[in-house]
C-alpha cells in the first residue's frame, strides 16, 4: 500500500500540467501514487500528461482515470478517493506545484504525531508576483477543545495544502459536492470536523499559481449561489454525522463569514449593477440556517464583518466599489 495517493483532477491545464508533474517526480518520497483523473477540457492536457510520464520514467506509480464527461472538480476527485489505495490522501490542482520534499515533510509529521490530517503553508503566485497564504500554525498532536475552536474560526481554506488519512475520509463518508465553487471548503471543513489529531509544517511547500484562466478570475454570475449552497450541505453533514453541536458557534460563524459575506461579495462582484430584492433573499436564506446570527459570540465581537454586512445591506452599488479597499484596509480575511 502506498503511503500518500495524490488526486489531481486535469481539465484545460495544458500550459502548466508538465510542471505539475514535473514536481511530483521530483518528489523526495517514493512510496506514492499519483492518480490523474481526466475531466474532458477542451484542450491537450491528458495528452500531454500522459505523454511526459511516459518520456521521465520514474519510481512514482502513475494512474489514468477518466471522468463519463466534465463533471467539474468535485466529482472528479471523488472518483480519485474511490480509486486511491493510499494510507493518506492528498490532492494537487494540475496548473500548481510543490516542493521535492512536499509528501516527505507532511508525511513524516502525520506519521511521527498520528494525526488524522496533517498540513503545510503555502504561495500564491500570480505572474511574477508570490504572497504567502497560509493556515494558523497550531500544536501537533490531540486536536480538540480551543485548539479546534481557534482554528476553525481563522482558517484559509487552502484544502490542498492538507494530507488526509484515508480511512478517516471513508469512516465519515466526506466526498466532494457537485457544487462548482467551494466544494473545497466543505471537503476540509468536513475533514477538521472529524480529525482527532492535527500535524503542522510552517512551511511553504504548496505553490497556488493563479492566471487568467483560473476558475476564481473567470466572472460568473451563479458562482454565488454554488457557494451557498456548499455551506448549506456542509451545515446538513455535520448535523447528520452530530457534530454540529458541539461546533455550533464555529459552523455558524463559518456560515456566515463564507457563506453568506462571502456569497453576497461574490455576486456583487460579478454583477454590473447588484440587487437589493438579491440581498434581501440571501438574508432570508441565512435567517433559514443561523437565525440567531446577531447572538453569536465570534460575530459580536468581529466589528469588520459588522461594519462590511451593514454596507453591503444598506447600499450594495457602493460597496462594490470599496469592499476591496475595505478588506485591503482592514486585513480581513473571509
């Protein structure tokens, strides 16, 4: 059995796939296997997988699957889940890379800790600009009480700067929705919900390349209501496994920092001229899932969403316009 199965989903990555895999080659580990799932883009991209792993022979197992037809992400890396014989699981984006010793380091705390997940930080690349973006680092071992309660209250989603046991995955059944937008969120939420024991690299091992034809810079003017509805599914998961109690002032935190802010930033963003009867809506959806928003403890005492939900509620055109500034300002993180 393989020590780590790497999932990468390859839809239109023809300019950046040789790379990706150029840096799994190299990784420092042997004992993994990479799993590329084809999700039917519209260019070279598995060809060019296929044809780079046949000319660098190496000590990695690689492995062809092939989606019925484009299906999105989510899908796609479930269908890598199912397919993966790993002890852990990780997934890479196929226009990302990582350091040589990315499964080595991860792989290595998680083993040396026991823990459940175990993740590293990260780069955000865009031309010839990085920043790093990261998670809050955090003591290895038992995660629990205030360390779960912090760290779900300050995370960067980042899911793919995580290693996941996989045995952990198919206990609680967490797979990807079929949402289009923030089905990552829900994955790792899910996954922090569940873990017992948590392992942290503070290092940038993960390099997240972001260009013109990345999914997050593309307008789309549903990508909001995908969003919700990624939050909403991720509120039913930990209700039905009964781990919403326990976590309830963070989940509805959560809900309505990356759900709702979030969700009504994206639709502003990609709309001319935003409505109010939308907004309106979307309040209504959130008073559905976190009626007693006002009472929670992380919301009374975070003045920026305060302050950011009220401009957004009051005069939505304008707040196109600043929140950009506003969160640049503010540093604040949704």
């Amino acid at each position: 059995m393989p020590h780590i199965s790497i999932i990468i989903p390859v839809y239109n990555a023809g300019p950046y796939i040789e790379a990706c895999l150029a840096s799994l080659v190299a990784q420092t580990k042997d004992d993994i296997e990479v799993l590329l799932i084809d999700d039917h883009g519209h260019d070279d991209s598995m060809e060019r997988a296929r044809k780079f792993v046949k000319n660098h022979p190496s000590s990695k197992t690689f492995r062809f699957l092939s989606m019925p037809h484009n299906m999105g992400p989510g899908p796609a890396r479930n269908m890598g889940i199912e397919a993966a014989q790993g002890e852990y699981i990780a997934f890479v984006d196929s226009d990302d890379v990582v350091e040589p010793d990315f499964c080595e380091q991860l792989y290595d705390a998680a083993s040396k800790h026991n823990a459940d997940i175990a993740y590293c930080q990260a780069q955000l690349v865009k031309g010839n600009e990085t920043q790093p973006i990261g998670n809050p680092v955090i003591e290895d071992g038992e995660f629990s009480g205030k360390k779960r309660r912090f760290f779900l209250t300050h995370y960067t989603t980042l899911f793919v700067s995580f290693l996941y046991r996989r045995s952990l995955i198919n206990e609680y059944g967490i797979r990807f929705p079929s949402t289009r937008s923030a089905e990552d969120s829900y994955f790792l939420t899910c996954s922090l919900l569940a873990a017992k024991r948590i392992a942290c690299i503070d290092n940038p091992l993960y390099h997240y390349l972001v260009h013109n034809e990345s999914l997050s810079e593309v307008r789309n003017p549903k990508r909001y209501q995908e969003k919700i509805k990624s939050f909403d599914l991720l509120i039913q998961f930990a209700r039905d496994k009964e781990l919403y109690k326990a976590n309830k002032e963070e989940l509805d935190y959560i809900y309505l920092k990356k759900a709702y802010l979030l969700g009504i930033f994206t639709y502003i963003h990609n709309e001319d001229y935003p409505q109010t009867l939308t907004l309106c809506k979307l309040h209504n959806h959130l008073l559905s899932y976190v009626p007693y928003y006002k009472r929670n403890a992380y919301y009374h005492k975070d003045y920026r969403m305060r302050l950011l939900h009220t401009l957004i509620r009051s005069c939505p055109v304008l707040a196109k316009k600043l929140i950009p500034a506003y969160i640049r300002i503010t540093k604040m993180k949704l």
